[in-house]
C-alpha cells in the first residue's frame, strides 16, 4: 500500500501518459519557469522529475502574468510518432474576463527538442488533445462566458485539429455543459469499445472539487452521465484526509488494471490550509458495465494498492545545492522572465548562485529569486549569503514564498546610513493591498563578512534564525504563521489561488543598479 499523494507538493492538474513500460506526467507550473513539469515512473509509484520542455522565450514568456497565471492544466500525449503537450499562458484570471491563450509543441522524444509553438485559440483554458482511431484529432478545451448566460464556464468545446495545416478547422461545438455542480472543466477525451468517454473537473478547484465521468457514441454527443455522476470527489466527506479532489486523468498498465490521477490537497489546523498546495494523487478503477468505478469511491482514499513500494529514504532524504554547475539543478525554478541571465549566473563567480538585484518581491515581471518546493509539512532550510548594501533599498536573504501577498523573508539590507542590518519582512495574506509586516526590530551586523542564514517550518509555524561568519545559528524574530503560504490565503482564498508554498534565496535592488548577491549554498532538510 502506498499514501497519497505520488508527487507532494505543489503539482496540481495532472495529466498520465504511458509509452510502453514508461509512465509520465504532467503538472501545472502557473508563473514559475520553466513551464510544465514532467515526471517518469516505471511503476507509478517512484517519480521521478526529468524535464520542463517550455525553456525558451519563443515558448513562454510570462513577464507580466499575474500570481496563479501562467501555464495551466498542461496535456502530454503520444500518437504513435511523437510526444505532443498542450498548455494554456493565461494573461488574466481575475475580473469578468479570461486572456487564456492555448498552444500545442511537439517533441520527438520525452526530452525533447520541443518544437515552438502552435497557437490555437483562446476560447477558454484546460485545453486537451484526443487522438481518435481513425486517425482524426480533436482539440478540447472549456470555453469561458463572460456574461454568464447561462453559465460562466459555458461548456467543454470540441473542434477537429489539422496537424498538417496547424490549425482548427471544421465547427466548433459545446459537446457537453456538465452537471448541477456546474464550473466544468479539465476535460480529457478517450475511447473504449465504440464509446467515447469524457473525464472533467468540477465544483472548482477548491473543496468541492470533482471529477465527473460522461460517455456517448459520438464525440460531439450527446453525453450520458456516469450513474455514480462524480467518480471521485471529497465534497460530501470533510474529515476524510484527502481532500479538494478532482482534475484527473486515466491509464491503462501493460497488464490491463486502470487508475486515475486526480489533483488533491491535504488540509492541516482546523483553517484547512493545505500548506503543501495542489498535489497529485492516484486512485485503483476498474471497468465495469461500460462504465469506470474507483476502487471504493468516490471518496478518494489515502492508501492505495500499487505495482511497487515507494522509496521512503529517498523522499526522506536531504538535498544540498552547492551551484558548483553551470546550470541550476533541475528541481530550482524562478519566476516569470525567460532570460535568467538577467536575475542570476552560476558562471560569473564558479561556485556561487549570483543573483542580480532587480525589482521588488512580487513583482510580475523581473524579480531574482531562485526557489525550490516545500514538500514536507516540516523542513528545515538554510543557505550563506556574501552581500554589501548599501542602503534600505537593496536587500537579499532567504524567503518561504508563496506569492506577492503571501511570504515570509529574512532580508539582509542596510540603513540609511549604510550599516549593514538584518529584519523580518512579511505579507501576510494582504490582498489587495500588499501591506508589509515587519516582525520586531532590525538587528546590526557587521558591515563584511558571509551571513548564514536558516529557518526551521513546524506544525506551521516558521522560526528563522541566522549566523554571523563562524558562528552558532540563533534564532531570530518570533514564530511565524507558515500556513499563510496556502492557497486558501494566497491572495484570492481556495477558488483564486493555485500554486504552493516555496523555499528559496531572492534579491532587490531598487535603486536600479542590479547589486549582486552571492549565495554559496541552500540546503532542504525534511523533518519527519
């Protein structure tokens, strides 16, 4: 038996694909960059992440997005000749209105090349692609009405996509409006035994979450409903310890069992903050009377039957980046801009993560922060850093980063007159205003020398502490709130919010003059 969920962590939206003995999915990666992350197994059990194929700007630029825009609801297919990923750059969630442009590459293997993009439309997001038997393909995607007449999210689109001429043609039809649950969405189209059978979302991605099951003789419909309606959703079970359920995909293993991935949270404090973010799970289906049940559902469960135990040792184990490579390890991501050379170089000083102060943190554009995912309700994270300010307007230091409205950061600056200081600045769940929080009062440091710089993330709260060169850590400043890096507060509550809680290193330098800061190292040390 193995727990839920197989990729922890912020890893929302997935969608499973086997080629062979291989298994791959992928995730959604919002403003972080590179776009799309895409993890291997051989057993479904042990995942491993191996690539993000939207790494250039020709493919994605998001300077601009805003918090939880970005790439969403990702979908990796194969036809028999190539890999093929459909992905949505969404400019605008907020409002009335949706700017949520879709595009297809293409790559002959999993590690590419990924060929530039094929724009398609811009109709609605979650946008998939269905390789139908007889050798047609289908674009599927939700469409959006801003007037909301009847619906705000007006159905799941199907139009026939021609890969010799890339683009849409034929006519585009509203195949199927979904149920009372309404918000429909994620759709994802396969068939089996003359029926086409459609899996979306609904509810939104909050805890109504659910994935609704439908089926018809024909791709444009009309669609009967699964008896069960909802094959997997946690609405109706608020104690169960899966939770926000929904967003899922089918496979198929070479033996013929089926399971689905499905997008899922795991609420900690009784504020049911899901400090981890959106995370992917999976659950045992059979078919059954033309139709897919889940093992026990639709509850989805904790504990699953695998092919495979997982490896604990290595979930467990502590990781080190030292930047002794000219390029970042695979698991770093940043924000938003694709020319990194701007915000950071592993080349200017070997053995350093240089980074370039830019603008503030949360800024939608160029900010230099480099980051990984928290992936334990408790870690422990500490990195040096060699950095002379010279006023209150250039700082660097570690941060527990969620978005503009949501972070802790141990900051390195300096005075007005140049005295070299160490402070607590926070935003704590201050959408839409911003407001800063400064925890207790600045400390002097001495104007040379490297910090260390560390926090520890509890039972949600977070203590940071620090160090002068050669010395003990100390903490520093009073236990902070560590469940405000949730999307239940990341700016917007469940329904806005979509990303997950990250531990990284960040400069700024608003005065304009790109001051760098030097980090040797950042460890992540899972507390178990």
């Amino acid at each position: 038996m193995v727990q839920n969920p197989i990729l922890p962590g912020f890893n929302p939206d997935p969608s499973i694909l086997r080629v062979g003995d291989d298994y791959y999915i992928a995730t959604s990666t919002f403003e972080w960059f590179p776009g799309v992350q895409i993890h291997h197994s051989k057993d479904l059990t042990n995942w491993e992440l191996i690539t993000r194929p939207l790494n250039r700007k020709s493919q994605l630029d998001m300077r601009g997005d805003p918090d939880s825009c970005g790439v969403w609801a990702p979908c990796l297919t194969h036809d028999g000749e190539q890999f093929w990923l459909v992905y949505t750059d969404v400019k605008r969630k907020d409002g009335s209105f949706k700017d949520a442009h879709n595009y297809i590459v293409t790559a002959p293997s999993i590690e590419g090349p990924w060929s530039d993009p094929v724009y398609i439309n811009s109709s609605g997001f979650d946008p998939s692609l269905f390789h139908d038997d007889d050798g047609r393909k289908w674009f599927i995607n939700m469409m959006w009405d801003h007037r909301v007449r009847p619906l705000l999210f007006a159905g799941i689109a199907a139009q026939e996509y021609d890969p010799v001429a890339q683009k849409l043609v034929g006519e585009r039809q509203n195949i199927f409006t979904g149920t009372d649950l309404k918000l429909v969405e994620g759709p994802h189209l396969y068939k089996r035994d003359g029926w086409y059978y459609l899996l979306t979302a609904e509810g939104g991605t909050g805890y109504e979450h659910a994935c609704t099951f439908a089926r018809s003789r024909q791709i444009e419909g009309p669609y009967e409903l699964h008896p069960q309606k909802h094959i997997i959703t946690a609405k109706d079970h608020p104690l169960n310890p899966v939770q926000r359920s929904g967003h899922g995909d089918i496979v198929e293993t070479p033996d013929g069992k089926t399971f689905v991935v499905h997008l899922m949270g795991r609420p900690t404090t009784q504020k049911r903050r899901c400090v981890l973010g959106r995370e992917t799970g999976i659950q045992e289906a059979e078919w059954r009377d033309g139709w897919l049940w889940v093992k026990d559902g639709p509850v989805p469960a904790l504990e699953v039957d695998l092919p495979a135990a997982r490896d604990e040792a290595k979930y467990w184990a502590a990781k080190r980046y030292d930047f002794d490579s000219a390029e970042l390890p695979i698991d770093l991501q940043w924000l938003r801009t694709p020319e990194p050379e701007r915000i950071f170089s592993l080349t200017d000083k070997p053995g350093v993560l240089r980074l370039y102060g830019r603008e503030s943190i949360g800024s939608w554009f160029e900010q230099a922060l480099v980051a990984r995912r928290q992936q334990h309700f408790n870690y422990q994270a500490e990195t040096e850093i060699d950095f002379s300010p010279t006023d209150e307007r250039q700082m660097a230091g570690l941060t527990a980063y969620y978005s503009r409205y949501n972070f802790h950061y141990l900051v390195v600056t300096a005075h007005a007159d140049g005295q070299r200081e160490l402070m607590i600045v926070s935003s704590e769940a201050s959408h839409p205003d911003g407001k800063l929080t400064f925890h207790g009062d600045p400390l002097s440091v001495p104007n040379d020398g490297k910090l260390r710089l560390g926090v520890t993330v509890k039972d949600s709260k977070l203590q940071f502490a620090y160090a002068l060169e050669g010395g003990e850590m100390a903490p520093f400043g009073p236990a902070l709130d560590a469940s405000l890096l949730s999307d239940e507060c990341g700016g917007h509550a469940e329904h806005g919010s979509f990303t997950g809680a990250f531990i990284g290193v960040c400069a700024q330098d608003l005065n304009g003059t790109a001051l760098e800061a030097d980090f040797s190292y950042l460890t992540y040390t899972p507390i178990q």
